[in-house]
C-alpha cells in the first residue's frame, strides 16, 4: 500500500470543505468498490454520489511524490471530495483488490511521459531559451491567476463576516439566542467556500459560548463570545488590509506574514523553507505534553513543547486531530528524550512559534542537557511580564507565553502559590483558562528540594478574574531530571 499522511491529504486539499465532504464519505463507506494495480502504482474507487451513476475515482502514484486524482464527477475542484476520500481509503489501510490499470489511464500517463521528456529537453538546451522562457512565463501566470482568484474569494467572505459582527455588534450578542443560533449556523457553514476556516472556528466557538449561556445564564461564558467577537472583528480588518495591500500590489505569493494560517491556511514544509523559515541542526527536549479538545474545530490537539538546547527557546508542536477523521490520524504520544533534528521549520508569528520536522533522531538525556537549560532560563520576571501586557493588546496574539525560569522558591500564601526569583520578584502560579489545572499538584511534589533553587517552565497568562499576570507551573527542571506537572 502506498503510505498516504493526513498532511498529505490536508495539504492537497483546495478548501476545509472538500476536506470534511471527503472524511464523511470514507467515514460512512461511500465507496463500493476499491481496486489497486499489482505494481501498487494505480488505485481506483467507485463511489456512489448524487448523480444516476456512480463516479469512477482514482489516484495515480506513477510520479513519486506527484500524486494525480481524477474523478468522473462534475466538479470543478482539483482534487474533488471523491479523489480526497479515496486517499483516505487508502490512509486508513482498506482492502483493495488487484486490477490492471485501465488503457485510458496508460494513454494518459503516456502523454505525460511525453510532456515531461519534452521538458527534460528543454531544460538540456535542446529547446530555445526564448521557448523556455515563455513555457515558465506561461506557467506562473496560470498559478497567479489561481491565488489571485482565491484571495477575491476570501475578500467577499471577509466582507459577508464583516457584516455579520458589525450586526451582532449594534444589535448585541444577545439576538443570537433562540433559533437564530440556527441561522449563525449556517453562515458558519458558508464560510468554508470562502476559504475561510479560521473565521469559521471563530464563528463557531461564539455560537458555542452563546448557547452555553443559554443553558446556564453563566456570565463567563458571554465574556468569552465577547473576547471571540472581538478577536473576529481584529482578524477580519487585518485580513481585509493585508490581502487589498496584496491585490495592489500585485503580490499573492505567500509571504511571512502569520494572517495567511489565521485566515485558515496549511503551509507545506517546501513553502515555509521557500520564505526562509528552515533551522538546521537542533537539538530539541521537549518539557511538557498535552491533548486538549476544541469543539468548535471539533478537534484533539495534541501539543508538545520543546526547548532549544542551544538558546534555551521553547517551540511548539501541533498535532490536529479531527474527531470524523481519529481513526486515520495517529495520536502523538510525550517524548522523554532529545530529539536531534538535521532540518526543522518554523511558522511565521511571535511568542512560542510553532515548529515541524520530517525526520529526528532520539537520544538519551544527558546531565550536561539539564545543565544547559538551567543556564539558559530567564532571571527575572518584569521584562517578560511586560512582554505578555503588551501582546494581550494584539487580539489575534496566543494566550500565553511559555519560558523557562530560575527560582530561588516556590511558596504559598492564603490558598496560591506563589514563585520567587533570586532578585525577590514574585508571581501568583494559576492555570490558563481551558488548560487541565496543574498549580495545584505543586503541593502534591514528594521532595520539597523541588521547590528550592530550580528551574520552572512555566506559561505566563492574564487573568481575567484578578486583573493580573499569573504562571501556570509545567515542568520542573533540576540538575538531574525534568518532573512534569503537565505531560
């Protein structure tokens, strides 16, 4: 079986929607058939769909690392649902029995052979230069031309949520109660062919928080649809900007700019080595582990965040699983080692960036890795207090921010706990809003040398109850282990 990666799939995918559709057709045994030719190069379904008969799909593998999807349906989107529902057929193991690749098939691959010979002459010099030229001219046109056509699209769906907050936002949030939540529902929903999934999860979570408010009239719950709304109306303007900065311009290559995954977006690894976003030779320990659920993505996401044993920055890994699609998505599971890792990219953004990698190797923690990451950790509280103030004025910026930090102790006063630097500065330990609660467990440490002159990694947040910076505790760092409070 060829090895197809929900990336891969994600990755391929023109929009959200064609991604859902084609889950929902694996999911619920769209296809009747399933076939694969001998050499494991061909695979073919037939799939029932809304037509009188049934669509032929198929997936070619002839060209490593080109995976080519055709399907006998009417849709305009290349790949449509059923080619991306076949591949996560193919994802998830099915059985497929042997056929020979039909001659319709061959004739096609032969022609391509024939362009791509055709082309490996042209890049011999055996082609002119001015016909070189032009062929390369011809082909970024085209491929302007379709990211031209896709920021319009995102402009008109920007445009239509623009509407709807300015909406909410005379008629208050209360009008979205009772069976126009209904309504909002279905908006949510359009946004998906304006490809627009980040305004869509955004969407959906203020419609979650308002029907939660419904059922128990919760005043947290109306104060995080107004944090939502907000970050929506932000992501809204900034998006409007950036992409009619774009369409003057003239310039819809993808750039580094952190709107475009905002907006929804999936960067390839090829693209974010494309905009200078590579790292080579690194050396990664990851300090704590976590899986949260999101329902408005209705999603797990299993989160890993690693310290960079040369300079003492923490990355973070995501892993999107999709509830229509666990049984295709492996879970992640916590690495107690270094992770060596020849190339690692990082994604456009500020604070813990996230970061990703094909390829590591997994050795055994050393005393002298403990020792570097002591060293490494901040010394005093201000500078990174003033850092978080001044982050929470960007809506669209994440909700912590996670560092490493020396302490001479960790104490408590009334029911908080509280760290203390060397230089006497102090903070309140709590826990993030949604984050599994770990303050507590302090008290629950066997050894309280624990507590005295280590190394915390700890996520600073604002808490919205008392009006201040708070530390969620994570991991202690001493000179002989990592002791997880959040793994």
């Amino acid at each position: 079986m060829q090895p197809v990666t929900e990336e891969q799939i994600r990755a391929m995918a023109v929009n959200a929607a064609a991604l859902a559709n084609a889950r929902k057709i694996s999911q619920k045994g769209g296809f009747l058939r399933l076939e694969r030719s001998e050499d494991d190069t061909f695979y073919m379904g037939e799939c029932s769909g809304s037509g009188k008969s049934n669509y032929i799909t198929s997936a070619d593998f002839i060209e490593p690392g080109n995976i080519v999807c055709r399907c006998s349906c009417p849709s305009r989107q290349f790949p449509c649902k059923h080619g991306l529902a076949l591949l996560f057929e193919i994802s998830a193991g099915k059985n497929f029995e042997i056929c020979e690749i039909p001659e319709d098939i061959q004739k096609k691959r032969e022609k391509k052979l024939a362009r791509n010979q055709k082309a490996g002459k042209q890049a011999e010099g055996e082609l002119s230069p001015e016909m070189a030229e032009k062929k390369k001219a011809s082909a970024a046109k085209s491929a302007k031309a379709a990211k031209t056509k896709k920021i319009k699209k995102q402009m008109e769906g920007l445009s239509l949520t623009e509407t709807l907050v300015r909406d909410l936002v005379r008629a208050g949030l209360g009008t979205m109660g009772g069976t126009a939540l209904k309504t909002y529902e279905q908006l949510a929903k359009q946004l998906g062919d304006y490809y627009l999934p980040g305004p869509q999860r955004l969407l959906n979570g203020l419609i979650l928080e308002i029907a939660a408010f419904q059922r128990d009239q919760r005043e947290e719950h109306y104060e995080n649809a107004i944090d939502i709304l907000k970050k929506l109306w932000t992501l809204v303007k900034k998006s409007r900007q950036y992409l009619e900065k774009k369409l003057a311009e003239n310039d819809v290559d993808q750039d580094d700019n952190r709107l475009y995954e905002e907006l929804g977006g999936i960067w390839k690894l090829t693209e974010l080595e494309a905009i200078g976003r590579g790292k080579t030779n690194l050396s990664l320990m990851q300090l704590s582990f976590w899986v949260a659920y999101d329902m408005a993505g209705k999603e797990y996401i299993d989160t890993g965040c690693w310290a960079d044993l040369s300079t003492g920055e923490i990355f973070m890994t995501y892993n999107y699983r999709p509830v229509k699609a666990l049984k295709y998505i492996k879970e992640e599971d916590t690495v107690f080692h270094v992770a060596q890792v020849a190339k690692a990219f990082t994604y456009p953004g500020e604070g813990n960036l996230r970061i990703r990698w094909d390829q590591a190797q997994i050795r055994q923690t050393e005393l002298s890795d403990l020792q570097k990451l002591r060293s490494l950790a901040v010394k005093e509280l201000a500078p990174e207090v003033k850092n978080v103030k001044n982050r929470l004025k960007n809506a669209l910026a994440d909700p912590m921010l996670l560092k490493l930090i020396s302490f001479e102790r960790i104490g408590i006063a009334g029911e908080d706990y509280f760290l203390e630097t060397l230089s006497g500065e102090t903070i309140v330990l709590g826990d993030v809003p949604g984050m599994e609660a770990t303050a507590e467990r302090i008290g629950l440490l066997p050894d309280s040398s624990l507590l005295k002159g280590q190394t915390l990694l700890g996520a600073f947040y604002y808490d919205k109850k008392t009006a201040r910076i708070k530390l969620q505790p994570l991991s202690i760092v001493t000179e002989e282990t990592v002791v997880r409070l959040l793994y």
